[in-house]
C-alpha cells in the first residue's frame, strides 16, 4: 500500500475547471511547476528559505520605522526638508538594523558624542533632530514606548563661537548691493528687502508681481501667503533683470533658472572677493538676511504678528525673538537712522492679503 506524505506549507486545491492550483501557505505565492516534479520542490523549498529569512528579521527596526514614517508625514514636508532628513538619516546606518525599543538614552547619548566628534556640532544635533522626529512617530504606532531623543541634551554651542546667519551690518548691504553683477543682485536683493528664503528667491516667476506691483507669493518651506511693496532698490532690479523673458525672475549670466548649489558657487565667490577688500565681514549668509529684515522690523515696532506674516512663518517664535532682541539693544541701534536707503521706511508700504478667512 503506497503512502502519500503531506508537503508542508502547501495549499492545492482545483479550481471550478478541475485545474490543480498550488500555493506556497505562509506567502500565498503561486506555484506554477507541476506537482512532484523536482521544479515544483525545488520552487518550494526557495520559497521557504525566503520566509524564513524575513521571519529572522527583527521587527520594528530604525530603518522600518523610517520608512513607515515617511510614507504619510514626510511628504507633507518641504522638498528641501525632505532631502535633509534623508541626508542626516544617513548618517545614522549604523543603527539602521536595531529595533527602535532596543535604542536607549545612552545609545542616543553615544550617536550623539560621536557624531560631534567626527562631523561637528550642528551635524550631531540635527541628526538629533531627525532621531526625535523618528522616535515621536514610533510611539504613536506603538513600535516604541518613549522617545529616548528627549533625555538626550543636544551639544551646546561654545560661548565665543560666532552666531550662525547673524544679521548683516548696513554697510555690508550697500557693499553687496553695490558691487553685485546683475545676475546676482537680484536674487539678493530678493532676500534683503523681503527676508524670503533662498529657494523663493532662486524659483519666482514674473506671476509673483501683481497689478500693483507687489511681491506676492506662497513661500516653499511653510506655504503662508506673503505680500510686500518692494524696496526701491529691489524694484531697480527687478526692473533691469537681465533676462525679462525668463522662466524664473532671478536667473544666471547665460539666462537660466539657478540651482541650489551653482548659486551658492558664485555667491561663496563673490563674496570672498568683499571679504579680501575689507568690504564685509566673515559670516555672511544669505539665510542672515531673514534675521537682519526681522531684525529691522522690531527696531521699527513692528508687532510679532506682523514681522510673522512679512517673513512666511507659521509660529510667532522668531518673531518673538527678534521684539526681544530689539528691546534688549534699543539703544545700541541708535544708529540705524544712518542706514538710508535699508531702513525699514524705505522698504515701502507693507500689505498682507487676507488669509484667515
């Protein structure tokens, strides 16, 4: 009497034509080889070591969680954004494969040590940063109970290390203002008389200037509305751009949109060659510029709510900070009234459309 032993994880059934069909149980994969052939048991036996393999996987890894979270949250983020969470979660690989209920305040402790010794400060706390955002969207879908980033300090800034995108001084606007090809004046003159970020700068097209001439856009980071009169010296470039014809308002010597990184090559150059005249000093960035418009706002008592609304934010924090710092060094600015023509009442007449309804 023959005996017919049972192939594990096998499912066959015939369908309603009488057709045998063979599944693989654990994956519900389909087997196409014939039954008893050394294909079909060849077919299973790989389709069984591929189970096991994703069985001995641990779940709940760094990396899974990283890429469950970017599926819904991440694409509500600003390209921008997005790339530079990828960029510090990179940096992170090492852990990539370690369950996140496996990461403790003294793993996040020792990222955080040596990322400051081999990339800097501003690295390790922005892979911080990411580490936090990561762990927050772990616990509320219960692959972690806690976020460990939390009891982790980050690594503070040394007192007489100079501050990052500090404001530009008067004389540093006019000397760059002055001395810009009209290439890159304009994009410039974008930042320093409206406080837009970099990448509005480099992409506006002609539909931000309406009828009456205003700058109006949705800024790329935060998508809040903004509208300002331009400065005088901002509507002087924009009345002599050098290619009126182009996709984009701002754009190269050859008539093309800018990249990121081609204009940060020419303006790192240009502004090198200040930096040897003795024309500005070290530290100029072009992010500074928001600090030195917000700045000048609170000088002039502007409102948080309205320095907010002038530079695209969504929070009243930076705001707050710039009123703060206006009030702390209010005597010391004494000396604006010698900054014609980048005082704030030159700036023209400061419009916000109605955007609460």
């Amino acid at each position: 009497m023959r005996t017919v032993a049972p192939v594990k994880h096998l499912k066959r059934y015939r369908d309603r034509h009488g057709k045998l069909r063979l599944y693989h149980r654990p994956s519900g994969t389909p087997i196409a080889s014939v039954y008893g052939t050394p294909e079909f048991f060849q077919e299973l036996e790989r389709l069984n070591a591929k189970t096991a393999r994703q069985a001995a996987k641990p779940k709940g890894t760094l990396l899974m969680v990283w890429e469950a979270y970017k599926k819904p949250a991440f694409l509500t983020l600003a390209p921008a954004t997005q790339k530079g969470y990828e960029k510090y979660f990179k940096l992170l690989a090492p852990f990539h494969n370690t369950p996140v209920r496996e990461i403790t305040s003294a793993t996040v402790s020792e990222i955080r040590d040596h990322l400051f010794v081999t990339k800097g400060r501003r690295t390790a706390n922005y892979v911080m940063a990411v580490l936090s955002v990561v762990f927050a969207f772990a616990v509320e879908k219960r692959y972690a109970h806690t976020n460990p980033v939390k009891e982790v300090k980050r690594v503070r800034k040394p007192k007489k290390a100079p501050r990052a995108n500090r404001p530009w001084t008067a004389g540093e606007c006019r000397a760059v203002i002055d001395r810009a090809p009209p290439h890159l004046r304009l994009p410039l003159a974008m930042c320093m008389f409206t406080g837009m970020r970099k990448r509005d700068a480099l992409t506006l097209t002609a539909a931000a200037i309406d009828k009456a001439g205003r700058l109006t856009f949705e800024t790329s980071k935060t998508d809040e509305m903004v509208s300002v009169m331009p400065h005088p010296l901002l509507k002087e470039a924009l009345a002599r751009r050098p290619h009126p014809n182009a996709k984009t308002l701002a754009v190269t010597m050859e008539g093309q949109p800018w990249t990121s990184s081609g204009f940060d090559t020419v303006w790192s150059r240009f502004k090198a060659g200040l930096e040897k005249e003795g024309l500005v000093e070290k530290g100029l960035t072009i992010h500074g510029l928001r600090h030195t418009v917000g700045g000048l706002l609170a000088d002039a008592g502007c409102d948080p709510d309205t320095i907010r609304r002038v530079l695209g934010q969504k929070t009243l924090h930076m705001a707050l900070l710039y009123s703060e710092r206006a009030k702390r060094a209010r005597d010391t600015h004494a000396a604006m009234a010698d900054f014609d023509p980048f005082r704030l009442d030159n700036f023209g007449e400061i419009e916000m459309p109605t955007i609460d309804g």
